[in-house]
C-alpha cells in the first residue's frame, strides 16, 4: 500500500500515526512545502518571547519520519492530483504515485484588498516559523506595531512581540476581541487585561487605506507604525481539489471516515470543514486537537480501519500575558454566568444538553465540561448543580464514578 | 498494564494521598521539610461531597485525548504510561480543556503537570497508594 500525505504538520503527524497503529509496512511519503522538520505552529508565538526555541517547538522527536518509516520530501510543493494515474505532481515535475492520498494543507493567511497595502514597508503575516523568523529580525525595541485583526491570531502575535516593541496597537473591524471565541462580557475583560498590561485597541474599525508607515482607519483616526502584522484571518488551501472539480473553496468536505468525495481521497485539519456538534452547524474548525484526531482518523481508514470521528467541536486553550482562558462548544442556549476580578465563568446550556462554556481566570478541570459537550451526555443523568459549581466528577452516577475510576468495566 | 484504582468505598477524605504526592514529586527527602508551610498543588486529587470522597488522578488512557491535543507535542505516551515533557510544555492548557477526568493541572511554574505513577521521580510506585492509610488506592493489573 502506498500512502501520500500532503501538508506536514499536525494532521500529517495523526495520519502517520493512525496508519501505522494498523499497517507497520506500507510506503508512506509525505510532501511538504515548508522547509524543515514537523513543528507546531501556535509555538511560533513562544518563539518569539523566548519560552520555547528551534528545537523544542519540534511537534515530534527528530526521529519521528524513521521510526514511523515515512518518507519526508520537504520543500517541495505538490502541483496537481492526477486522479486518473492516483498520482501527485510535484512543482518538479515528478510524480508520486498513491493507493491513499490525504490532503492536510491547512489554510494561509488572508491578505485582504486594502488600498495601498502592498506600499506598506514592513508587512508580515503571522502562520509560520518563517513568518516568526521574519518578524524576529525585524523586530526592534523603538518599533510601532500595529496588528489588524483581534483574534488568536493577532493577541498571540502581540503576546509574543510584548515587551520587544514600542508600543502595540491592535485593530479589528469586530466591536469586540476574539469575536470568534468569547462573548462580550469576557471580551471586554480580557481587552481590559490587555490594556492595563499595555496593549492598545481600537475597535469597531477597518482599515481604509495604508501607506508604507501609516493606515488611515474609518473611525478618521490615523495610526503610525513601523511595522504592520496582517492577522484578519486565513482561508483553507484546496486549491489541489478544486482544480480536479471539487465544490472546496470554503473547505473540504468529507464523510465521518474523512474521505472527500473522491475515492481514496481523504482530507484533514484547517483545510477541511467540520460538523460542530454542539451547534449543529458545519465550519470550518482550525484547531490542533481537532487536526490531530482527524488525521489520526482519515490515517487509520486509509490503512483499511474503521474509525469514525464524529464529535468534533470548537475549543480554545491559551494565555494572553498570563491569562488562562478556556472555552469550548458553542454559546445559544440558556446561560449561567458567574464573575469575578480576572474571573470569568459561563455555562450554556439548551434541551437537556451542555453546549458550550468560558471560563476565565479559574480554568481548572475544564475538560470535565468539554467531554459533557463533545459526549452529548443528557444532563439529566448527571448533577448539575454540582456542574455548575465546578468542573468535578462527583456530579455522575456512583456507577459512572467506578467506571471513570474503579476499574468497573463498561457494560 | 497497571493502574491506578480507587474504591471510594473505602477513601476516609483525609487527603494523605495528595500529600504523599507532593512529597513525592517535591525532589526533596524529608517530607517535613519538603511540606512545611508549604501550599501544596498534588497530581492527585480528592472530591468530597458530603461523606462521600474519592481521589483523582491521571488514568493512563489507552486513547489519550491529552497526548493527541497537546499543541507543543509535550505529552506522550510510553508502554501505557502518560507524560509530560514540562521543558517543551508552554503552558497554554490544551491538555486541561480535554481531559475527561480533570486530571492535568498547572504546575507552580505555570507550565502543565499530571501524574506518573511515580515512574520519573525517586520512588518508582505511586506513593498516593502506599500512603493511603485504609487501601483505598490501588495500583492493579486489571487488563
């Protein structure tokens, strides 16, 4: 059997790893753009303020590719699928055949059209090592930064360049900071964090037109800066499936076995779209742990296994400057909130289900309350009132605490 | 494989358990030293409600959700054991918002930590287990 992956990050490394827990032999061959070793791309930011390096941001051993006997063909790009010839055609030319194939292209950053943003002298994005690597040379203590775009993107590039610039000032079009992962009260306690910390915001703003050291915005304030970092957002890379007639410009589409449409195809991480249980709805879910197991997932059927993943869901684990925030699933429901200095907990709740949470300050536990969202376990079977005063294990069933703890087996 | 097991049954809520496993892992070898005036943050952890109680502590999934969410690839598994590379950890607690079990908790250093089994430190046997005073905890081959 002959397997290709293309991408070599985080749903690469689950695919390998799904392959070989079932098939020890077959070919595999992994294609990679970028130039080095398999290393984790949310690490970039801990690279630049100092708490990581080169070689502990490695997501696997140096070993990894011999001891799971796979082929690394780095720094090369993979040009078209032949679906005909199952084969892949690199940027050389040369072709690669394939019994399966998974794409894990992950996404790029989107430069949006903004009137003279190609004027702009200091530019960057903020995806890569070789981004990180950039922005580290860069970099200077008398340097203005201003970052577009107040997502996890934009504050962990903030947070890692913290304390090595002048001043740093972040812009989004949202009336809110992470828009995509809090709601507005948490929101404006972790901006009120930031701020005292020394990070600026200007909020509810775009950006009507740069120069090569200054950005005009639609509120009539105009910013300085000497170096402007891009995080609006990124957009999967399915441009190997689209040119072969695939309906992927906003993502992938694959069954719960991970497998596109097309026969021996299957697909995994940022590049894919995803069912979020907990809203009921498809997006996109660019998210490591939910990389990995689709990688795992997509390796172990390529290998012949029958693995479904079916309960994925959005979730965020990070610090901003030292501030633990946590959230998972989704927030329609009815809420439970609770608030405290740096402090923040909300539980959302709808027909019998947990269906999201945030939790700010006090993270303890949390995967309690995310495994209660990703199992949809009916609340009634549980106690909730001890849910909600604390992630514990004491709100299920004396069965179920001997099951999780006992060793009682399930039956 | 070998586990740990509690039989809540038994657990008096005593909290010796957490105790033992702070001393363990406190690299110290005087546990009045090593715990005096200390605020202690073990990998084991009691619940009590009530006059029910029971520790918690990693249970060594076959399936780890921990190992395959970390971002930083610190956690790993090996022959069955769970662990944490607290070098590589950069302490974004990925691996507390997926445990099922609560069991990963952070460190006094920020970065992320969790019980095992007392198999990096000097003991080499969990020593929630042996100092469990009415066998509460078990450490057991089940399958």
């Amino acid at each position: 059997m002959k397997y290709v992956i293309i991408g070599n990050s985080t749903a690469a490394a689950g695919c390998i790893e799904g392959i070989r827990s079932i098939d020890k032999k077959g070919k595999i061959t992994v294609v990679s753009k970028e130039p080095c070793h398999i290393y984790s791309r949310p690490l970039i930011s801990y690279y630049l303020n100092g708490k990581t390096d080169l070689d502990k941001m490695k997501y696997r051993p140096d070993n990894f590719y011999e001891t799971n006997n796979a082929e690394l063909l780095s720094g090369c790009e993979a040009q078209k699928i032949d679906t005909e010839k199952k084969s892949v055609i690199l940027g050389s030319g040369k072709k690669i055949p394939y019994d399966k194939l998974l794409i894990a292209t992950g996404s790029d950053p989107f430069i949006p059209p903004i009137k003279g943003i190609d004027s702009i002298e200091n530019k960057f994005t903020f995806m890569s090592l070789s981004d990180a690597k950039a922005l580290d040379e860069k970099i200077e203590s008398s340097s203005r930064v201003l970052i577009v775009g107040a997502g996890l993107i934009g504050l962990k590039c903030a947070e890692g360049i913290f304390g090595r610039a002048a001043g740093i000032t972040i812009v989004d079009l949202a009336p809110r900071i992470m828009p995509n992962v809090l709601d507005t009260d948490s929101a404006n306690m972790v901006q009120s964090y930031l701020e005292k910390k020394g990070l600026s915001f200007i909020l509810s703003a775009t950006v009507q037109e740069f120069t090569a050291n200054s950005a005009l915005l639609s509120n009539g304030e105009t910013v300085e800066f000497d170096i402007a970092v891009i995080a609006v957002g990124v957009r999967p890379n399915t441009k190997l499936l689209c040119d072969i007639g695939c309906d992927a410009k906003r993502g992938i589409h694959t069954d719960q076995r991970l497998e596109t449409e097309i026969n021996d195809i299957y697909a995994a991480g940022d590049c894919t779209v995803s069912f979020d249980v907990s809203s009921g709805g498809e997006k996109i879910l660019a998210l490591m742990p939910n990389a990995y197991l689709q990688g795992e997932t997509a390796g172990k059927n390529m290998a012949g296994g029958q693995a479904v993943y079916a309960n994925a869901i959005p979730m965020n684990a990070t610090k901003l400057l030292g501030l633990p925030i946590v959230t998972a699933g989704s927030y329609e429901g009815d809420e439970y909130t609770v608030t405290g200095e740096n402090q923040y907990k909300k539980l959302v709740t709808k027909d019998n289900y947990f269906k999201g949470y945030i939790l700010i300050g006090d993270i303890a536990r949390a995967g309690i309350y995310t495994s209660l969202i990703m199992e949809r376990t009916p609340l009634d079977t549980i106690d909730f009132e001890l849910i909600k005063e604390k992630p514990q294990l004491m709100a299920f069933s004396k069965t179920q605490r001997q099951q999780k703890l006992g060793g009682l087996k399930n039956v | 494989m070998k586990r740990i097991y509690v039989n809540e049954k038994w657990c008096l809520g005593c909290h010796l358990c957490e105790y033992h496993c702070a001393f363990a892992n406190s690299g110290k070898d005087n546990m009045a030293k090593a715990l005096k005036d200390v605020v202690i943050n073990p990998r084991i952890q009691i619940e009590k409600v009530n006059n029910i109680s029971f520790a918690v502590s990693c249970r060594h999934c076959d399936n780890p959700l921990c190992v395959k969410a970390c971002i930083a690839g610190a956690l790993t598994i090996k022959d069955g054991v769970i662990s944490i590379d607290q070098d590589k950890c950069v302490g974004c607690y990925t691996c507390i918002m997926i445990c099922p079990y609560g069991a990963v908790m952070p460190s006094e250093t920020g970065v992320a930590q969790k019980c095992e089994l007392c198999s990096q430190n000097s003991l080499g046997s969990p020593a929630c287990v042996s100092g469990c005073p009415n066998g509460a905890i078990v450490f057991e081959d089940r399958g």
